[in-house]
C-alpha cells in the first residue's frame, strides 16, 4: 500500500467511523472469501505488503471441496491481498460500523497471482485494450425467493409473500407480483445505494417467486465488483425477510 493509497483508505475510513474491514474476494465458484480485521490492522497489513490469505480460496469448488494441481500446491502458501481503494464502500447490515474493500493478488516476489478471478478478468480487459477497444457492461440478474428449507430434503418451494399464497396465476412483468415483496425490495435498493452497486430496474420475470434486475452500465471491472457484491447483498437482505434468494437457473 502506497503513501497515497494508505491516506486515502485512513481518511475515508475515519470520516465514516469504520471499526473493521472486510477484505473480501471471490472464489471460483463466486461465494465471498476473505478476513475481516480492524482498521488499525487493516492499515498496518497495508504498509508490510498486503494481508496474507492462502492461495487455496482460488480452488474451492461449487461444493466446498479443494482442487489442488501444478498450479495450486498442496501446502496451501499465503498469498498477498493488496486493496482496491476505488472498491471502498460501506456494508449497511452490521451493527458495528463495517467497510468492504476488494482488491488483487500477489506472491510475494510480486508476480500477480494469475488464477484469482480479478486477474483472470483484468487479463481478458487488457487484451480488449490491444485492440483499442473497452467492454461496456450491463449485467443481467435473473434470481429465485425460495422459503426456508427446513431440512437438505425436502424439495425447494416460493415463499408466500404478502399475498399468503405459493403459487398463483403469474402474469410476466407484472407489478402486483413485485409488491409481494415491496419491503425487501425497498430494503434491497437501499442496501445497494449505500454500496454505490446502481442497479436500474426490477422486473418480475415467468417463474415462481422469479424476478430479474438490471445493473447500469459501467466498465467490465466495475461491472463484475458490482455484480458479486449484488449477488451477496440480494441473499443478504432475502434472509433479513425471511426467504432465501437463489441465482440458480431452475431451483423448482
């Protein structure tokens, strides 16, 4: 972490009383990998280099399990976590004043670690730029509520909502269906307005309990940090109301 880096994470961090950072990543499989530590460690990690997590988060399948190759050794060595302090931002859930940073990953010779998911998406930017050309991006979120299983059994079903009812006529884009959940929707886009993650517009789609949301469009880096955190704070505030949010393609 550079001087200027470093001041400028210490002076947005005090002006929005933060206590602790998540230093957040995703893995292969797009879950939220990371640590999360208080800002005066936060700031210290920054000036020795970076905060040391193990390389291993980069093979963690869908389901949990480790894959290990020529590429990712089996003695799990610490790789350096440096912060983005363009991805900065609030997390709105906690009690505790709490920021959220993403950033990329090194060795500690300095060589980027080519296998962590920003990189690989950097690697795809940078050949765009060889051609002159720059990816505009406006991603496309289809999800699922799903009530809360009670059991890994029984099968998946849509919650009631206000209507009290599972299943009904379903109408696509239809507006009544999107007031059955008009409380985690308005606490949906007020978690994403404090996150800066400027989504547009909510769509109901066929589909049981279905609906579909629209990013702005910015570029592919910004695009895909806003799309992981979305996805997070989508089954965030789905669990804060009582249902479980799916971006599974057929969770029925």
């Amino acid at each position: 972490m550079t001087g200027n880096t470093k001041d400028r994470f210490e002076a947005w961090l005090t002006e929005h009383e933060i206590e602790d950072v998540e230093c957040a990543a995703p893995d292969m499989a797009g879950a939220v990998c990371g640590k999360t530590v208080q800002v005066s460690d936060f700031l210290g990690h920054g000036e020795q280099g970076g905060i040391h997590l193990p390389e291993s988060l980069f093979g963690i399948t869908v389901a949990g399990d480790y894959i290990f190759s020529d590429v990712l050794q089996t003695t799990e060595p610490d790789v350096l976590f440096t912060p983005d302090p363009d991805t900065l931002r609030p997390v709105p859930w906690y009690k505790d004043a709490t920021a959220l940073v993403m950033g990329d990953f090194f060795h500690h010779d300095g060589r980027p670690v080519a296998f962590s998911p920003r990189r690989v998406l950097k690697q795809v930017i940078e050949l765009y730029e060889a051609e002159g050309w720059k990816p505009v991006i406006a991603p496309e979120f289809e999800f699922y509520f799903i009530a809360k299983p009670e059991d890994y059994v029984s099968e998946f079903q849509p919650p009631s909502g206000r209507a009290g009812l599972t299943r009904e006529t379903l109408h696509p884009m239809g507006l009544d269906a999107i007031a059955r959940f008009d409380d985690l929707f308005v606490a949906l886009y007020s978690a994403c307005e404090a996150q800066g993650l400027q989504i547009g517009t909510l769509t109901q789609e066929a589909g049981p309990a279905q609906y579909e949301v629209n990013f702005n469009h910015s570029d592919a880096l910004d695009a895909a940090d806003r799309a992981f955190l979305f996805k997070r704070t989508m089954r965030r505030i789905g669990l804060d109301h009582g249902v479980v949010a799916s971006f599974m393609a057929k969770p029925y």
